[in-house]
C-alpha cells in the first residue's frame, strides 16, 4: 500500500494502470496518476484548517499567491457531500471530532477525481453512526467506477463492502478470492492458519471454531 | 500539594461560569471581530508593561525619545525573530544566528571599508557601496544560512546540533581573518541603516516621508479589508459585520497614525539641529528648533521584512508548507511536499535576514567588533517565544514575534530607566521567557482532548506537558490505591513474600 501511494519505493516488481507500467517515485507522482490514500493515521496536519488539509501540496493559487477563498468553497462542498453537519472550516483540525477528521481525510482523497482509492483501516476510530456513514460513501464510490482498495481486519465490513478478497499472512500474500466464493470461515481460516482454501481441511475448519 | 476537594471546586465552578455569563456579550463581540485574541493578549500585556513603567519612571518611559529609541533598539532582534518563528514553526531552532550576525557583520564592513576602497582601488565614500555591501552581505547570508540549512535537511543532523556548530564555527571564523581588530568606520550612507546621523545627514524618514508612510500603510490596510471581504462574498461565505471591520480598520490605522506621530514627536538632537538650519539659512527661533525625526531607517527596514515574511508565510504555498511541516512532517511528506528543500530554504532566510541585522547593527555602531551579536539567538529565540511561537511546532505568527521583540525591549529599557543592574534585568527577562511559555503550554493542553495517539508527538517535544499528564496518573493511581483496587507497594511487597513462601524462592 505505501509503495502504491508512492510513500515507499518499491523493492522489486512493477506496478501497472490500465495496462500500463508506471514509475511512482514519490507521493506526488501517485497523485498524477489518480491514486488516492486514506491512511490510519490520516495523516492530517493539526495546525491548519480543513481547507488548507484538502489541498496540502495541491494548493490552488490566483497570481501565485494561496487563494483561500476559492479551497474553503471548494472544500465546503465536499465535504458537504460526507458529512452535511461539517461546520468547522476555520478551526484547526486538532479541535474536530475523529469523525470529522476523517471526513477532512476523505474529502482529500475523492476531491482530485481520483481513480484508485486506497482505504487503511477507515473505521478504526469511528463510531457506528459515522462507520455507516463511511460504509454508504465507500458503496457510493464503488458505484461511481472508482477502484477501492480496503484494508480492514472487521470481516464483517470486508463481506459487506468488497468483492474481492486479498488475504496476507506474515507478509506474504496467502490468496485472492471473490467474496461469492467462498464463506467467511475460509476467510478466517487463511487470516488465523495462513492456508488458501483449496488447502483448509474439515480439521482446520473445526480448530478454528474449537 | 493541591488536591482538589470536591465540596471547595463546586462553588468555584459556579462562580466561573456566573462571570462567564457576564462576558459573553463581550466574548461574542471579540467573535465577531475575528481577530487573534493571543496577539491582542500580547497588546494588553504589552500596554500594561508600558504604563507600568511609565508610572514608575515618572513619565519618563511613554516620551518620544525613549519610544522611538526603544524602536531602534527594537529592530535588530524583531528582524531576525520573524525568521525564527518559521524555523520553529518548522520544529527546528537556529542557534547561529548571532554568530552569523557578526561573521556577516564583519564582512560586510570589510567590503565596505578595506575590500572596496582599498583592495579594489576604488576609494572611499563611494556612491554604490552602501548597496553593493548590503546586496552581498545579504546573499553571503542566505548562502551559508542555506548551508547549514542542507545539513540539516539533506544530512539528517539535528538542526540544534548543526547550529551550535555554527554558533562556534562563524564566531571563530571572524577572528581567523579580522585577527581580533575592530573594523571602522563604515560608509555614511551604509550608516544611515543604523538610524544615526552623519553631520547633518539623518538615519530616519523625517517628518513628510513620514506621514507619507503612515498614510499609504493605511490606505493598504483598507484596501485588504475590502478586496478580502469582496473574495469572501463572492463565495457567499460569511462575513464579519460591518461595525467591526470599521473598528478593526480604524485601530489598525490609528496604531499606525500613533506610530508616525511619536516618531514626529521626537526632535532632532540640538547641536544637528543647529547646523541644519545653518545649511538650509533657517533662523532659530527663540524657543529652540524643532525639527520632527521621522520613523527611523532600521523600524522602516523591520517594517518591510515584516510585510514580506508575513506575506511569505501566509499568503504563498511556502509558508503553508512550513505550518504544515510544523503540524505533522509525515503528514507533509505523504502530501508530495518537498519537506527538505522547504525546511533548508527557511535556513537561508534566516541567514539573510540574519544579515540585514547585521548591517543593521554595524551601521548603528559605525564598526564592526568581534563580539557583535553575541547572545543575540537568545534574545531572537526569545523573542519569537514570547510572541507565542510553540516549540511543538506548527504554531507561531510573525506580527506576534514582533511584539516578542517589543515585549523584551521595552522590559529592558524600563528597567534601564529604573536604574535596574543588568543582573537583574537577565534574571527579569529569564523569568518572564518561562511564564510566557508555561502560559503558552496550558492554553496547548486546553486545545483538544489528550488522545494520546496524537499527543505523542508533542509529549517527546514538551516534557513539561509529559509531566502535567503524569501528574494526573499519579492522582488517579493514588486515589485507586486508597479504594483497595490498585496494589500499593507495601501490598505488593506482601504478595512478593506470599508467593516466595508457597513455590520457593532463589531471590533474597
């Protein structure tokens, strides 16, 4: 994920869009080719307002100076589409709840038409209102053609929200499979034992509810 | 110690709230005004200084002399703090500032007073080495502020580290090639910086230029306010009512007007005074000649820098950038900032601001000695502190260093008036330097609520916030300790022993 979102070069292998191979060196690279990263953290600064998050590094400028008009309109907006309660656009993002942080976190990702959106642990720090919320976004998204990649260890958002499951184990990719494909024991199981489904046994299966 | 007992903090809740309800229209009113309301602490504070004194001094301390050179004295550290808030604010510290102050001291009055005249051949009193020494000593200051800039961004070494260096290497470098000598006089227009006279040449604007100035920097300040409200309307966003744009408006030019007026105020010594009006065949009136000084050339220059680093820092994606390293570097990086070429590009700022400082105060001296800015990253850093720049980084404005930079001048030259030593002055401004800070930190904790993921970072930054928090853990253990539920040492040591006696035991 870090490499995809161009916060860490890659070690080896080659990333491809649309067929493409592509070179992502740096973060803003990622950005030009329509990658989009939620990170746990949300990676927000906490000083400056929502705005000024919204288009960190991607300021819009009128004579080349910041235009902070336009980014607070622009910014209202989106996040108006998220989350119509938002209010706060002058106050520093360390005074916001979790929820809306991550709003401000979202918005920046889905504000430059992004095409690939990558979603780490986008729950994790929410209540169950607003994780419906983010639920009825990422459904939302999905509809609209974006590719989500979701990392979350909730099966339960992975069986609602995903079509296609990636399980790794200890850093090593253990298998990919359609969610139609399979139950969310073989799920569990390739999560706890590390196996593919085609290698759980009946044994497995009943250790892991044992 | 203070524990708190509940039967005496419930009143004292009460009477809290009863005097907030008495403010509120008040608080609500400040709302509307949106202005800073620490900078218009800071105003307070600084007015209350400067009563205070005044009283104290017998009416001595509000004259127009002391005033206008309190702002002379002023200006030297007030330009050079505006470059430190972006250092800070981007978690970093430069502590070479004085050292480069008088390396670049140094050399520019070995440009304007040996290299020039002499090893050039071109003599002295040149019409174009003012200019020429100050545009080089300015680049020579960006450079190896710059310099000590890419250590610490491109080689990793902590900025502190990198600065203390060179606090030793400038420092030691100008007695390598100055071998000690002070260097004089300088050129009489370099001269003017400093805000002295030349015969009857004067380092100030005068009376006209003055009201000039003042006038233009009003029309400037509404002009802003229109143009901002107009961009504000255009997205329908809300706008501050109209009285209290007015009120922000009028005080921001009548401090300006103020400004000029006591500049004006304060007359030009008698004996220059006297030979002005020989030159220009003006007849001295019995009462004495008064003829107005003018704002002073080193508060016109702090002036400017301010209006730029302001602007650098607000208005254009370099200053957000600093901001937005100071509030979280990760954060920045992930955002495709360039955090190095920002962070080395603040150090060479520094650095030239550093030495319009330094011609500056070679100016106002007419020589450059080895000990020139020595201690003066103390007062700088001090300065932008005081101003409520927050060594957690990310917070800090530059007007606010400025007044820092009052602030401290106009304790010390209180103090002077008051025939304080200058122990006691140090003890004075050391002590004012931790409240201003330990006020600065509480209004931080008040700021958000202690999730501790987020406070991480500013807990290594701040130990005294570490240890505030582990003060409240330490009442919670006790409290916890007292009801039984927590095992207190002499409890623990029981079970220690209990366990020892039933499975055996090799520790003594």
């Amino acid at each position: 994920m870090r490499t995809l979102s161009g916060a860490r070069p890659p070690d080896s292998g080659q990333i491809a869009i649309n067929s493409q191979p592509v070179t992502i060196g740096n973060p803003r690279d990622a950005k030009a080719l329509g990658i989009e990263t939620i990170y746990q953290t949300l990676a927000l600064a906490d000083n400056l307002d929502a705005p000024a998050n919204v288009f960190l590094g991607r300021e819009v400028t009128a004579a080349t100076t910041l235009d902070d008009a336009a980014m607070e309109s622009a910014t209202r907006k989106v996040i108006g589409r998220l989350n119509p309660n938002f209010k706060n656009f002058k106050a520093p993002v360390l005074r916001l709840s979790g929820g809306q942080r991550q709003a401000v976190a979202i918005a920046r990702a889905i504000h430059f038409n992004a095409r690939v959106l990558i979603m780490d642990e986008p729950t994790a720090a929410l209540g169950p209102a607003e994780t419906a919320q983010v639920h009825t976004l990422i459904r939302q998204l999905k509809s609209e053609g974006i590719g989500i990649f979701l990392v979350s260890h909730d099966i339960h958002d992975v069986f609602d929200l995903s079509e296609r499951i990636s399980v790794m184990y200890h850093g090593k990719l253990v298998g990919t499979v359609n969610k139609n494909d399979v139950t969310t024991d073989e799920v569990l199981g390739m999560i706890i034992l590390g196996k593919p489904p085609t290698k759980l046994t009946q044994q497995d299966l009943a250790e892991l509810h044992g | 110690m203070g524990v708190s007992v509940p039967t005496q903090a419930a009143p004292e809740r009460g009477t809290q709230t009863r005097i907030g309800a008495a403010f509120a229209p008040a608080m609500s009113a400040l709302r509307s005004l949106e202005v800073d309301t620490r900078l218009l602490g800071m105003l307070g504070a600084l007015l209350l200084i400067w009563v205070g004194f005044n009283i104290l001094s017998g009416g001595t301390f509000l004259s127009a002399r002391n005033l206008w050179n309190l702002s002379v004295q002023s200006a030297s550290i007030a330009i050079m703090a505006t470059g430190m808030v972006l250092i800070i604010v981007s978690r970093n510290i430069d502590l070479s500032v004085g050292s480069m102050l008088g390396f670049l001291g140094y050399t520019m009055a070995m440009i304007q007073a040996v290299w020039i005249p002499n090893d050039l051949g071109f003599g002295h009193e040149q019409p174009l080495t003012w200019i020429i020494t100050l545009v080089l000593g300015i680049a020579l200051g960006a450079l190896i502020g710059g310099l000590q800039g890419f250590v610490v961004a491109y080689g990793g070494v902590p900025s502190f580290i990198v600065t203390l260096g060179g606090l030793l290497v400038w420092r030691g470098l100008i007695f390598r090639y100055a071998q000690g000598q002070t260097i004089a006089p300088m050129e009489s227009t370099f001269q003017m910086l400093g805000g002295g006279t030349v015969g009857t040449r004067v380092g100030a604007l005068g009376e006209w230029p003055s009201w000039t100035l003042g006038i233009v920097l009003c029309l400037a300040i509404v002009y802003l306010q229109i143009s901002s409200r107009r961009r504000r309307r255009r997205y329908a966003f809300p706008v501050r009512p109209l009285w209290a744009e007015g009120l922000v408006g009028a005080v921001s030019c009548g401090i300006v007007l103020g400004v000029v007026w006591v500049a004006n105020s304060y007359p030009l010594p008698v004996n220059v005074a006297l030979q002005y009006a020989e030159e220009h065949g003006i007849t001295v009136p019995p009462g004495g000649l008064f003829i107005p000084t003018g704002v002073a050339f080193p508060v016109l220059i702090m002036l400017i820098v301010t209006l730029v680093v302001t602007f650098l820092a607000t208005r254009r994606r370099f200053g957000r950038y600093v901001y937005a390293i100071g509030g979280n570097p990760d954060a920045a990086a992930l955002a495709g900032i360039n955090v190095r070429r920002t962070i080395m590009l603040t150090f060479a700022l520094m650095g030239s601001l550093a030495a319009i400082s330094a011609a500056v105060q070679t100016a106002r001296l007419n020589a450059a000695v080895t000990n020139l800015g020595v201690q003066n990253e103390l007062d700088v850093i001090s300065a932008a502190v005081i101003g409520g720049t927050s060594f957690s980084g990310g917070i800090g404005t530059v007007p606010g260093a400025i007044l820092g930079a009052v602030v401290m001048q106009s304790l010390r030259s209180g103090m002077v008036l008051l025939l304080v030593d200058s122990p006691t002055q140090d003890i004075v401004v050391g002590l004012v330097l931790v409240v201003a800070v330990g006020h600065a930190d509480a209004d931080d904790t008040d700021a958000g609520p202690g999730d501790p993921a987020r406070t991480a970072g500013r807990d290594a930054q701040h130990p005294g916030l570490l240890w505030r928090r582990a003060r409240g853990r330490r009442r919670v253990d006790r409290s916890l300790r007292r009801r039984g539920r927590w095992p207190c040492r002499r409890q623990r040591r029981r079970q220690v022993d209990a366990h020892a006696d039933a499975f055996g035991s090799a520790t003594t």
